[in-house]
C-alpha cells in the first residue's frame, strides 16, 4: 500500500514539469507533505484531529474501468487518473479557465490525478453529449493518448448526457456535482455532516439510476398459489431500488430534523444569555479555519485543500473591552454550489442567519476574488441571511498583489485586510468586531450591595462594564445592560439618579 505512493508522486511532478501552462491551482499541497511545528505551527495553532484525518487514506480509483475484466491480471495501484472539460457559454475565455482551473483542484482534493484539460466554445452545452458529437470523438482520442480513465465535466450534467457521453469515450463520467459530493463524503465526520451529505448524494443517485439485464426484469404478480399469477407485472428491481432510497431519505430527513432541534436548543440558550455570535463564512480554502484558530485556539483542522473542514465549530470568543460572543466556522462555499447540498446543509447554514454579524472571508491572492465574493452572497441570499451585518475580511495579505488589496479594500466599505498566517491586521480587526457587534440598550448607575455580587458578575458577563468603583456601602456600577437585567438592577440605582 505504502509503496503506491512513490510512483504517483513521480507521475505527478513529471506532469508538471511537462506541462508549465497546466492551470492546476497552485494553493493545493502534495498529501504527503508532513505538518512541522516550525513551519505550521505558530500560523496554524493545535491542529487535534490532523493525525486522525491522516491514519486513514482513501485509494481511489482501483476499479473504474467499464468494461468487464475477463481475465485476472496484477494491477498497479494508483490514483484515477482523469481529463477535464468545460464548456465556455458565458464571460471571458479567463473565466473559463479559472472555472476550469477551480475544477483541477476539486479533482485533486478528491485524490485524483489530473493529464489534461480541454474547454469548448459554445453558446449552450449539448443536450445529448454535453459537448457535442464531434468533440466528444475527440474526447475519446485524448483520454486513449493519456491513459485516463475517468472523464470530468464542469457542470451538472443531466441523465441523458453522462450516459451518452459514457457511451463516446467508454470510460466512467462524473460531473462537478458529484465531484464535490464525493469530497464532502471523505471529509464529513460528525453524525449530522456525515448524515447532510448521505442526503444530498442519494439526493442526486435517485434521479440517475440505470438498469440493464436483471434491474429491469419484473418482479413475479402477485396471486393465491404464486405460480403463473396474472394480477400485474410487478415492480422492476431498478423501481424497488428507487423506492429503498425514497424511504432512506425520508428517514435521513427525519433524523437531521431531530438534530435540528439540538441545534436550536443551543442557539436558544446563547439568546437567553443575551450573548452575541459572529458567523464566519467565505469561499472554500479562504482560510476560514486559520482565522478561527487565531482569533480563538480553536485548533481545528487547516489544510492548504479545497472544502478540508465541513463540521461547523463554534467557539466562545471575547472582545478587547472583555465582551463575550461566540464565534463559528461554517462550510466553505464555492461557486455553483450543488443545490443538494444547500437543501442537506440548511440546519448547518443557519448558523449564518441567526447570527449578529457575519465575517465574511476572502481570499486575497486569487487571481479572481470579486467571484468568490459573489458567490459566496448567492448563498447567503438563498439561506436569508441578507439582513445580517457583514465584514468583508481580506485574508491572505502577505501573498497578495497589493493592488488588489488596495482595489477590494476601495469596493468594499467594511472591509480590512489581514493574514491569518503572521497575524496581521488580527487586532484591528478584533477592535472592528466589537464596534459591529450589538451592544446592550440601557445605560445604568446602580449601588449593587456586596451581597448581591452576582448582579455585577452578570454585568460583566452580559453587558458592557463602562466603570466600576469600590466603596462601604457596596458596588457603585455604571454600565450598559440589557432591559432584562437593567430591571434587576433597579432598586439599587441611587434616587438623585433616578430623578
């Protein structure tokens, strides 16, 4: 197993030396690279489940050929090895290659090897094979010459089409859909990420079963004796196996509802504390995770990959003027997010809607930020979370073209730049969150007597302590408080005061 390795590391740096024009993303590390303390360490924080997420490997590829093997035969373990295509309707040909581009890392981050990528011009994809008959042929002659034998499609790609393609180049097709869904299920691991994303893939199975031979035989009709019944022909094994995955989805929906309702049991405690949350959101590899480390010593995973964190991690956070609030790390979004996904990941995502404020990350050094920006507001938009407060946090800085801090940091008004990985900027935007989180309402003077500390400690936890002096007859507080507990403090606020 261990030895499988060596040569796939060499096929990849041959095909990079091979191929300088390659658009391969250039953020994704080499799997094998091992974490160092002197390297990772101070920019990353605690990484707790690294070593879990590296004791399992996942060896793709062992069987995708679609032919029968009629014959044994010693195989080489090795990555699948895959061609992209993209299709060019809209935007520049740039935009398409860094859709394209985009494309290679997901493959990698799947554990793919990715020869070569093809895009073609057209005013609309092919309905029958995606791209077109002709090109298709042509597909088929680039996947022979490279040995591929996995053909990637940047698009959803309907029934009709994978088939038919599948049938041209005679080699397993997937679109960008699966793809991404594929990556959520190697990197899910709580009950409810691993529980969304079985949701969203049968989500998108139910509707591309295929049958042949005994799948579309039909089963016996029913009748007293069996035998040669003649009440109907039964279901077929392909219609039992689409009504299986309609009960397992029920059910799935079912259970994620009940983990739903535990979700809403926290969120409602933290409103009855009156404690403030900050959502982080962004697009994929943002650095999301980085920032959440260094704002709190989280120590959740970061990894130089597309999508390497899905679980959302919420910690509590405090302000420089010592005012609590909670901080969560929600799923990297990217751009045509597979709307399974975003019905599956709902519960998830809604994290972002009821929070205060959000803190919305971007990455600085891609070559096209304002998408990843706009990609990232399509989804907010679709879990109505518009009317939620938004810092734009520019990360990255250290590796960024300064012109292009300098033209996002003009676009957006509410916006600063910072690297999570040196530390820049983190205490000026610390200073930012606490002037955009929402504050108590009542300013109050009160005399709380010692013997009523838990009134001062309340105000320290929950509102905002403007000062606080000693003196014989107790506490003399002046504070910011909600209504809630300026009403406690009421009968210790001084008469000149009141008056």
């Amino acid at each position: 197993m261990t030895s499988s390795s060596s040569p796939s590391q060499a096929a990849q740096s041959a095909f990079a030396q091979n191929n300088p024009e390659n658009l391969r993303a250039d953020a994704l590390m080499e799997e094998d690279v091992a974490w160092s303390f002197e390297i990772d360490g101070e920019r990353d924080g605690d990484q707790f489940d690294r070593s879990d997420r590296a004791a399992l490997r996942r060896v793709a590829g062992l069987s995708t050929e679609l032919e029968d093997v009629t014959e044994v035969e010693y195989r080489q373990l090795r990555l699948e090895r895959v061609v992209l295509v993209g299709v060019w309707t809209t935007g520049t040909a740039r935009d398409s290659e860094n859709s394209l581009a985009e494309l290679a890392a997901l493959a990698e981050t799947a554990g793919a090897l990715v020869l070569d990528g093809v895009i073609q011009r057209r005013d609309k994809p092919d309905a029958a094979t995606y791209i077109g008959s002709g090109k298709a042929n042509e597909l088929r002659d680039i996947v022979l010459e490279s040995g591929a034998d996995t053909v990637i499609c940047d698009g959803e790609l309907s029934p009709g089409q994978l088939i038919h393609l599948e049938d041209v180049v005679k080699v397993k097709v997937i679109d960008r859909t699966a793809l991404i869904l594929d990556i959520f299920a190697q990197h899910a691991k709580s009950r409810e990420g691993k529980a969304q994303v079985a949701l969203a893939q049968m989500q998108y199975m139910l509707p591309r079963l295929r049958g042949w031979g005994q799948s579309l035989s039909r089963q016996m009709g029913g009748g007293k004796g069996g035998g040669l019944a003649t009440r109907g022909p039964g279901e077929t094994k392909i219609e039992t196996d689409r009504r299986r995955i309609r009960e397992k989805m029920a059910k799935m929906r079912r259970e994620i509802a009940e983990m739903k309702t535990g979700r809403e049991i926290k969120r409602q405690e933290r409103r009855r504390n009156k404690v403030p949350s900050v959502a982080i959101a962004g697009y994929t590899n943002a650095g999301k995770s980085s920032l959440l480390n260094r704002l709190t010593g989280a120590g959740v995973l970061v990894e130089n990959a597309l999508f390497a964190t899905l679980d959302p991690t919420v910690r509590r956070a405090e302000t420089p003027s010592g005012r609590l609030y909670t901080l969560a790390d929600t799923v990297g979004f990217v751009r045509h997010l597979p709307h399974h996904l975003v019905e599956a990941f709902r519960s998830t995502m809604e994290e972002v809607g009821d929070s205060d404020l959000i803190v919305h990350v971007v990455d600085g050094s891609h070559p096209a930020p304002e998408e990843q920006l706009a990609a990232v507001r399509e989804v907010i938009r679709d879990v109505g979370a518009t009317d939620v407060p938004e810092i734009v946090v520019i990360n990255k800085a250290d590796a960024a073209d300064p012109l292009t801090l300098q033209r996002l940091l003009r676009i957006e008004k509410r916006s600063i730049a910072v690297s999570a990985r040196t530390g820049q900027g983190i205490d000026e935007l610390l200073a930012l969150i606490d002037n955009e989180l929402p504050r108590p309402s009542v300013e109050i003077e009160a005399l709380v007597p010692y013997t009523h500390g838990k009134l001062v400690a309340r105000a320290h936890t929950d509102g905002e302590v403007i000062s606080e002096e000693h003196t014989p007859e107790g506490t003399l507080l002046k504070a910011r408080v909600h209504e809630e507990l300026a009403a406690d403090l009421a009968p210790y606020v001084p008469a000149a005061t009141t008056a």
